[in-house]
C-alpha cells in the first residue's frame, strides 16, 4: 500500500517537471487518452485552458502557440496543434499506471512551408506524411529550435476501431492488423497527402478560422474526419499488404534508435534470424547492420547541413549516447568528421 501511494505521489511529480538531455527540453504530459491529455496539459501552470472553446494556449521558454480539441464521438477525437517552436525541444509521453490506455493516434504534419526535420515516433516526420501509433507508444520525438509545428491528430480507441473498422470494413482491419499484432508501436505513412490536401485543408481552416470555431462545426468535423480515417486507413492497410518489402521498411523504422538486433527483427518480420541474414545479404548486397547504419549516417549528413543543428543532438537523435562512437562512425561512411561539415 505504501509502495502504491509513493508511486502515484512521485508519477504526479514527475508530470510537472521539465529537464534538459543533449541540450533537448524534455517536456512531459500525460497522454492515456485524449481526455487525459487536455487535462495533463491544462493542469501545468504556464498553460492557460478555456474549455468553454475546447482549447489550451501556451506560451513558455519553450513553445508558444495553441492545442485546439473535439470529441468527434465517443472514442474519436481531433486534436489541431500549432506551435512555434522556441528552444530544442523533446515531449516525455507518460502513461499513468492507475487508468486506461487503449487510443490509437494518427499524426498528419501540415506545416508545408517549413523544411526543418521533425522526428516522432523514430521516423523522420516529414511535410506530408502521417504517423499511425499504437496505444501506450513510447514515441521518441526531437523539434528544433525556431521551426513550426502544425500537426492534426486524430485519436480513436480500440473500441471504436472494433466497431466501425473491423465490422464494418473487414478488408481494412485484417490489412491493418500485421502491423497492430507486430512489436513495431508506430509505422510512417509517407506521401499520404498526395489526395488528402483538400481535405485536410479544409479541417485546418474549421480550427484556426477562430476561436471556438471547432466547437460549432461538429458535424462537419465529424464527416471530414470519418473521410480522412476511410483514406488513411485504406493507405496503411496497401502499405501493409506489400510484405514482399516489408523488411527494409521495419527496419528504416528504427533509423533513429540503436540497431534493433537480428533476433528482434526476425521476431517482427516471423523468420528465423538466419534466413532474415541470408536473405537480406543476398537481395541487398550488404549485411543488416552495414545497410541500417548506412541509411543513419546519410540521413546525419543531412542534417549537419543545418549549421545550427550541434553534433552532440544529431548524435543523440540516432540513439548513440557517446558522440565519440557517433564521430567514428559518421568517418567511417563520409571519410571525415562530423565536425568537418565544411568538408
């Protein structure tokens, strides 16, 4: 009893405390559900909520802008975000350990105009893609200094997912289900605004038109919301029926986190490991790692064209906590240092 009630003392602690990482701002909220989640954030001090208008406006050392919600119907909601971003910053997602985590996410990006990376979820957040995340998903996520954050996020539980995916498109929900039974807890949707922009447009203009505006077109939030979950849904279910590739698109999931290990990746992919390492050998020319760690220091290179990128927050962004280690490997695939990005 006693262990029970110092765990839920130190948890509601630590939802309110911000620490640095890497020279990251590592911002913490609680994020069960999406009711959980307005009110973790309503309840931090330099967040000022007006729940009459479903939205919580912030402006602190780190971000300034607004969080903006409807519940569409019961087990779906949207959530429209539009940040500034002012520091380095990196969200903390907490689980609270006493109550319920069963909400599926997907994240759209639609800040189009702004190039900067983002990461979510270990993949590299881009203009016009989406992230699908599985309940309780520990996301790893990095935002720059000075860059825009406009994401629309749609959440909805398994109950729902249940009643209006699998009972009423099966097709979809047996697609959709490799990925829901794998270990992976979120998968990229790349290029998904190729038909979507209308749409997703118009589901921008309905928040940012004015404040409470969202409150008042419920109905048509709900029908163009309903529409981009079809198109979505039907997007990951293509992505995952094509398992012929599958295996270089599980293992480019994990591009900014440490090499995942040949018996994880042969679990994911249901192989065994020594089929995965022959058979990647054969059809890529190069072993598992050797590919993994040449698509990281790509991508590393990419981003030190960003002068105002440190190398120590590249380094940490790929998972590897010593930069010596990041340095000797960035050499080993470009032939200088990191540190040489005049080179």
């Amino acid at each position: 009893m006693l262990a029970e009630r110092l765990d839920k003392f130190f948890f509601k602690l630590k939802k309110y405390i911000v620490t640095q990482k890497n020279g990251f701002y590592i911002l913490p909220f609680v994020a069960n559900s999406p009711q959980v989640m307005i009110e973790s954030l309503s309840g931090i001090p330099y967040n000022k909520p007006d729940p009459d208008n479903n939205i919580i406006t912030t402006n602190n050392p780190f971000t300034k802008g607004t969080f903006e919600y409807q519940e569409i119907e019961e087990g779906l909601w949207l959530m429209y975000i539009d940040l500034d971003v002012k520091k380095n910053t990196s969200h903390n997602l907490l689980y609270d350990p006493s109550l319920p985590s069963d909400y599926y996410n997907l994240a759209f990006r639609l800040d189009t105009t702004d190039a900067k990376i983002q990461l979510i979820g270990g993949h590299n957040f881009q203009n016009n893609s989406g992230i699908f995340s599985k309940p309780k998903a520990q996301s790893i996520n990095f935002f720059h200094k000075d860059s825009k954050s406009i994401h629309l996020v749609a959440y909805f539980s398994s109950q729902w997912l249940e009643k209006n995916i699998k009972e009423n498109a099966f097709g979809f929900y047996n697609s959709i289900q490799y990925f829901i039974d794998s270990d992976r807890e979120s998968m990229n949707i790349p290029h998904f605004f190729c038909n979507t922009n209308t749409l997703t447009e118009d589901m921008a203009s309905i928040f940012s038109h004015s404040i409470g505006n969202a409150n008042n077109n419920k109905l048509s939030l709900k029908i163009k919301t309903l529409e981009l979950l079809q198109y979505s849904l039907f997007k990951i279910s293509k992505e995952t029926q094509n398992s012929s590739i599958s295996l270089t698109e599980v293992l480019l999931g994990y591009i900014y986190q440490p090499f995942p290990g040949i018996p994880h990746l042969s679990k994911e992919i249901g192989i065994s490991p020594s089929k995965l390492k022959t058979d990647f050998k054969k059809e890529v020319g190069k072993s598992l790692f050797q590919f993994f760690q040449e698509k990281q220091m790509a991508l590393a290179k990419e981003m030190l064209s960003n002068d105002s990128l440190l190398i120590k927050n590249i380094s940490y962004t790929f998972g590897y906590e010593n930069v010596s280690k990041f340095s000797t490997a960035f050499k080993k695939h470009h032939g200088h240092l990191p540190s040489e990005r005049n080179y």
